[in-house]
C-alpha cells in the first residue's frame, strides 16, 4: 500500500516520533510519501532530518500553478467543496480569523490531492490535529481515501479546530494518553469508541549513567561536546540543579518556573536552573531572569542537539516541567529512563507516566508555593531517593519503550487500513461499521 504521512513541519528535530513512525511503516513495507504544511530550512538538522527533509512534499507557500489547479479540483465537485466548507460555516469554538487560515487550507489540501492524485495513495495520516489535519481530510475526500490523524495536546485540548469534523470523517484517531482518549469522548460524544485509539510513546532504554558530577567547568563543556558549546557553569555538589527542556512557548509557561526559582532564592536555596529550548519567548523571559535578579542561578541554553542533551540530565538533580498543557511529555519520559527525579503537574496525562511518591512527584497546577514546597523538599531528602530514581527507570522500560510502542502503533494502524473483502475501507463506511 501506499500512504501519505503530513505533519504541519517536517522534519522536526523536536518531533523525532514522526520520523520514527515514518521508518517503522517503511519497514514492514509500506511505501509512506512525506508531506509538510510549511516549508522547513534544512540548516539546523541532522544527517538523518535532512535525508527525510530532501524527500519531503512541502504546500505552504503554493506557486501560482498549484494555487490555480487546487482551485479548480476545489470547483470541479460541488457537493465535495460543499462537505469542506460547512464545518468552516457551522462549527462552533472556533474565531473568524482561524475560519479564514482553515479556507486557506482547504485549499492547501487540494494541491495535497493534486500532488497525491498521480501516486496511487491509499491512506493520508495527520500527525497533530492542527492544520495538516484539515489539509489531510480534504485531500482524502476529493481523493475518496481513508483518513486517520494523531492526537497530542495542545492540539486537542487548546487549539481543536474543527476537530468535530476531522472526528467525523477519520476512520480512526490516534492519541497519546488515556486522559486524551475520555477528554474526546466526553466532549464529542457522537464519537464512536472503538474510532479512538490509545498509542503511547517512548524513549530508548538508557543502560548506563554517571552519577558524579564533573569536577571542573572545562571538563563539564568537553563532556557537553555539542557545536555550540554553550558556556554554564559546572554544577558543583554544593549547588542544586534543576533542568527544563522544551521550547520557549507560553504554553511551557517559564515565566512560572522563573517565578519559582525567585523564590527558592528567597528561601535560600542554593541553585543553578537550566532551561534548554528555543523559541519565541526568549526576550520576554530574559527581561524577567534580569528583573529578578536572577542571572547567577537562571540560565537560557538555547537550542541542544539530541546526541548532546542527555549529558544535561546526567547532571540535573532535578527535572522539572511546568507547563499548562501536555500529552505525556517525552521530555519526562528521557529523564526518567536515565533514572532522575521529576517533578511535574498533574495534568492532563501526566499522573499516567509519572506515579506521585513512587516514580516521581506532581505538584498542584499553577500553584507556586506547592511547586516550590515540592523543590525544597526534593533538596532536603535528595540522598534518599533512590529507590524512586529506580522505579522511574523501570516503568519507562515496562511502559515506554520507543521500539515497542512503535511496532505496536505500526500494528494498529496497519490493521485498521488493511483492505477489507477486496475493498480498502472508506471513511464514511469504516463510520457505520463502527457505529453498528
């Protein structure tokens, strides 16, 4: 079979499961075309990034030619161009200006069908439920395939644009955590069930770490070795350290953790945070370590290549994340396989990978003196948590194995695309089966 795999931008550095997924249909088989929504620059990518990157069918911005030809596949069927704007008319949740991108999508799902028209796709897969997913539903409708997309966070539960419609028309959806799967289910309720498939992801098995830190500066920027060779200080025994990892996006909210970390100083911590990441909220968040006063203990490290990342969590006594809104961060996932203690919200589906007391700790959302009551008294018995330093290894490895979950996501979706009495299943029938 022949599928088409879309992501709003691919390849990700920040997305690795995409490419994974990607490689994973390969293998058993499947001839899997890459598309991206925007056009990504090939500069800050790896080797393997940019192998798929060369490969990959990009839609945003549309030259001229593919501008006019997705126009007239748009007009050529009526009653097709009807079913694709009535969500964009009816539809409640979403803004006018977001129902304007959406026009411009459909749009750009129709140069997806043109593109895909030649290639004999079978399947058309969204990962995220942002803007990809209209483009891939309206391909598959003019191209009369199936159509199924992944669900993570924000795309579910903060931006979930026409997601009514995308449930409706996907023959199925997949999604990272149970919590995701109730939150669908009790919010679109003429969901199907058996439509919502539960698919975690994973880290590879981590199966030695120091424990030590670097006795010098010079020895810790050498062991970092990555191009950039940021300048931090070592993290001396005697200085707490705690890490953060994720791009710089309100949705990580750093202006709490910035907060927290003003008053850890203020109750006399001594401590050095890390945040590593990029993003759009670099300034603001460096105007606020500034105002604070916090530039001896806050640091902004800035993009870190995968291969040099885990000598940060080798060296954190503390991993901590404060965002507002997640699936079941990766991020939690690698430091908890290198055996280091975390401390998160409990949100969403966090409290399904991260165990409060026994793999880690949670701390109440957005509540600053139980995040920081938590900090200090992770420092006070620091010595004394190995045992959830080790449960937390062993339930990433019994849970969240990155080669596992990816052949049973490889299962499940091949499984649910197989042909059916000679005939691929088509979303609207795969809809009645499902509802019978």
């Amino acid at each position: 079979m022949t599928i088409a795999y879309i992501a709003n931008e691919f390849p990700s550095p920040l997305e690795p499961y995409v490419m994974d997924e990607i490689t994973e249909l390969r293998r058993r088989g499947m001839q899997v075309i890459c598309c991206s929504g925007k056009r990504v620059s090939p500069d800050s990518l790896s080797l393997n990034e940019r192998a798929f990157w060369k490969e990959t069918r990009y839609f945003q911005p549309l030259s001229d030619d593919e501008l006019l030809r997705a126009l007239g596949r748009l007009a050529s069927n009526r009653r097709n161009l009807w079913e694709l704007l009535r969500p964009l008319v009816w539809e409640r949740g979403a803004s006018p200006a977001r129902r304007i991108r959406a026009l411009g999508h459909t749009v750009m799902g129709a140069a997806l069908a043109e593109q895909l028209t030649p290639l004999d796709v079978e399947h058309i897969h969204a990962h995220h439920g942002y803007f990809a997913s209209w483009m891939a539903l309206t391909a598959a409708r003019l191209l009369g395939t199936g159509f199924s997309f992944t669900l993570h966070g924000s795309d579910l539960l903060q931006r979930a644009d026409l997601l009514s419609a995308k449930l409706r028309a996907c023959q199925f959806c997949v999604t990272v955590s149970e919590y995701n799967r109730r939150y669908i289910l009790r919010n679109y309720p003429s969901t199907p069930p058996e439509k919502v498939v539960v698919q975690r992801l994973g880290v590879d098995r981590v199966r030695s770490w120091p424990t030590s830190a670097p006795a010098a500066e010079e020895n810790f920027e050498a062991d970092l070795g990555h191009a950039e060779r940021v300048k931090v200080p070592s993290p001396h025994q005697q200085r707490f350290c705690l890490l953060s990892v994720g791009r710089l996006h309100p949705v990580k909210d750093y202006h709490f953790l910035i907060e927290g970390c003003a008053a850890l100083r203020d109750q006399g911590l001594d401590f050095l945070c890390w945040i590593v990441g990029e993003g759009p909220e670099r300034l603001a968040l460096e105007r606020q370590i500034v105002t604070r006063g916090l530039q001896g203990e806050v640091r902004l490290i800035g993009h870190v290549p995968r291969s040099a990342l885990r000598s940060y969590y080798r060296y954190a006594d503390l991993v901590v994340m404060t965002s507002k809104s997640e699936g079941i961060p990766v991020v939690l996932m690698e430091a908890m396989s290198q055996a280091k203690v975390v401390l998160a919200p409990a949100i969403t589906g966090i409290p399904e990978l991260v165990e409060h007391g026994r793999t880690g700790f949670l701390y109440q959302p957005a509540s600053l003196p139980d995040f920081v009551s938590a900090v200090m008294w992770i420092h006070g018995r620091k010595a004394s948590l190995s045992e959830i330093q080790r449960a937390a290894a062993a339930s990433i490895a019994a849970s969240f194995n990155r080669q596992r979950n990816l052949r049973a996501f490889a299962e499940q979706f091949l499984t649910r695309i197989s042909p059916s009495d000679g005939n691929h299943a088509h979303p609207v029938l795969q809809q009645v089966r499902l509802s019978v």
